[in-house]
C-alpha cells in the first residue's frame, strides 16, 4: 500500500505560483489546464516542510553557510541512487541550475568564443549564451526510428579553435532522451580531443524510468572528469524550485577553483537557510521512499497519457520519455503553423502547453505537456485535446 498520496489536487492560485497565476498575462488566459512549465502540481513532501517548520521555530534567520554534513549528505545521495563516487570538496553551490551554467560558461570561454547546444533544447540554455556575448552553435539532435540521436558527424563539423564548451541536457529536456554510457563517451572522445569544456544540466537525474539509468557525464571515464562540470538538484525532484537551492560537482581542480572565482565575483556563494535545509531532508531514507512512490505514479501517468493519444488520437505521434514527466507531442500531422496551433492550444483545446519552436531549431510543430500532476488532469486535459481536435474535422 502507497504510504503517500499523489492524487490530491491542491489549489496553488493565489500563491505567485508561476504555473498558475502567471496563465493570463502569458497565455490570455486565466482558466486554462496549466501543463507548461516544468514544476511539479504533487504536494512537497511532508518531511521536508517539518524540517523547514523545525529550523523556522528559532527566532533568528541570519546569515548562515553550509557546514560539512550538507556536501556529505550529496555525496551519499548520489553514491546510492547513481553509483557515482565523489568528494565532498568537489561540491560548490549555485542559486538555481541556470545560474550556475552561467557562471561555468563564464569560467571556461570570453566574450565572443562559442558554446554548442544540442537542439531542440531547454530553451534558457539560448539566452545564457546570447545574452552574455557568447556565439551559440547548433549540433541538432538527430531523429533516427523515431527517437532521438546526438549526431557526431555534425558536431565534428561545426568545432573551431574559437569552440570552447557543450551545454548538454542529460536527461534530456524536452525530449527525454537518457543518453547511455556510449553516446556520452563518444561525446567526452571529441570535446576533450577539441578540448572543449562539458558542462551538464543533470537536473532531471532521479526522475528516470527504469529500465533506464542515469549515468552522470563526470562519471563515465577519468577524461570526462577532467572536462566536465555537472550540474544537479533536488528541486525538479521534489517540488521544491522556490527555495532556489542546486549544487555543482566538478572533479578537475583547476575547474573547480574557477567556478568558485565566479561564484564569488558576484557574491552568489551564500545560499538560503530553507534552501539548505529542504535539500538535506529529500536527501534522505525518506526522500528515497517517497521518490520510488512518485516515480511509480509518473509513469502510470505517462502510460496513460501515450495510450490514450495512441488510440483516440493516433495522428499525434508521441514516444515514451525515458526520463523527466515532459511529454513531446509532434503535431506535425495537422499541417498547423505555429500561430495556429498555439491558438488551438489556448482557445480550442484550454491547455497551456510549451510550444516546440521555443526549444530551438527542431522543435516547429511540436509542443511540450507536462504530467507531473493528478491522474484526474491528465485525463481532463486529453479528453479536451480529443475533442477539439475532432471539432476541427
């Protein structure tokens, strides 16, 4: 028997939830089924908040740091659930995922070096490069039987002495994509003969679906060490993004001091006490029960979500993700622009959905659904995309 629920459904209005309360002002709309961006509708666990709630009851909440049973209790977590044995020293902090490859960018290329991504891709990755003088170069991702592919050849080509990074989504946002030991060592072969920097986006790393197994790219051989830096946290995990709170694990030294200059320079070291403090209670024997009881309910919700389109709306194409609760339907069957099927979404079918193009080249004619929410939504959201696509008929 399930020791925690995952079919409530709790009302987040009200609450500056992104999610919800920013629906009219981005979408036009305040009454739409939100399936956009990438939180969680799963309530926070309750052991996280009673240790929230134990630290809140002293009257003080002053500075504070991260003393040595914190990175020990990171080291642990991914020894147990990647295999993946490292050092305490090798932890620095960063204020949200993205923040942090910003700050690894900044440490490894200058103003006007390149940095590849793989698209389609999560679109921040873009403004992070563009936005900070640095020249984004596409190596797309291939789609070979239906699934997705790094393409080598094309990464090859397009490596100059002016390429000095990889941002890489492993697990891959959006499509889901758990890259194996092979393509990530073929990845690690060419950027380290290009000496090209690898920094990894590894934020959906516990939200995989077995037979699958996440393999963290600094894990994979001493050269992917020595290039790597690896990006993770517990906040796609379990719900807990608000408190802003994510860690990187860099093996090379001489990296690791250079990240650390960054995270210094702009003063970003310091953290939040509930941040710290939310990230040690998942971290935990109870983090692990209630993960393994999540994991089970995602995918139940995936199964249903892909055999529903699979037989009532078989023109949609869509492929199990191998990891993250994001689904990626193609729409191309419908012939529909971008303008049209983004108002079908909205004004048709009543969903917020992420539109494919925002991920880059590859993704027109695609759109991103999250189903990280009650199995009541799900079926609301698809029996509404069924009949409005059968309205357009």
């Amino acid at each position: 028997m399930s020791k925690y629920s995952f079919d409530k459904t709790t009302n987040r209005k009200g609450t500056n939830s992104v999610k919800y309360d920013l629906l009219e002002k981005l979408y036009g709309k305040e009454n739409l089924i939100p399936m956009w961006v990438a939180d969680m509708d799963f309530d926070t666990p309750s052991f996280i908040f009673e240790a929230i709630a134990k630290r809140a009851q002293h009257p003080i909440l002053g500075y504070t740091f991260r003393d040595e049973s914190y990175n020990l209790n990171i080291v642990e977590w991914l020894q147990k659930r990647h295999q993946w044995k490292i050092e305490p020293t090798q932890i620095s902090f960063t204020p949200g995922v993205v923040p942090g490859l910003l700050m690894a960018m900044e440490a490894v290329s200058n103003i006007g070096d390149e940095i590849i991504v793989q698209t389609p891709v999560y679109f921040p990755f873009f403004t992070t490069i563009k936005k900070n003088g640095r020249i984004m170069l596409n190596n797309d991702l291939k789609k070979v039987n239906g699934n997705y592919r790094m393409d080598f050849d094309n990464l090859k080509s397009i490596i100059t002495p002016k390429t000095k990074a990889i941002i890489i989504s492993n697990p891959h946002n959006p499509v889901g994509r758990v890259w194996t030991l092979q393509e990530l060592n073929e990845l690690v072969d060419i950027c380290y003969d290009n000496d090209i920097k690898i920094i990894s986006d590894e934020i959906h790393s516990d939200i995989v679906f077995a037979p699958n197994k996440h393999i963290p790219i600094s894990s994979v051989s001493d050269k992917a060490a020595e290039i790597s830096m690896v990006f993770m946290a517990p906040s796609k995990t379990f719900n807990i993004a608000g408190l802003s709170t994510s860690f990187v694990v860099i093996e090379n030294k001489a990296l690791f001091v250079k990240y650390e200059q960054r995270l210094d320079a702009l003063h970003l070291w310091q953290g939040n006490i509930f941040g710290n403090v939310a990230t040690q209670a998942a971290y935990s024997a109870q983090g692990t029960e209630w993960l393994g009881e999540m994991l089970t309910y995602l995918e139940e919700n995936i199964d249903y979500a892909i055999g529903y389109i699979n037989d009532r709306i078989p023109q949609i194409s869509v492929h199990k993700p191998e990891a993250t609760y994001l689904l990626w339907f193609d729409m191309k069957e419908y012939g529909m622009s971008h303008k049209e099927l983004t108002d079908f979404f909205i004004n048709d079918v009543g969903i917020a959905i992420n539109q494919g193009r925002i991920f880059g080249s590859g993704g027109d004619g695609y759109v991103r659904l999250n189903v990280a929410t009650s199995r009541e939504i799900v079926m609301q959201a698809l029996n509404q995309l069924e009949k409005a696509i059968k309205s357009r008929k």
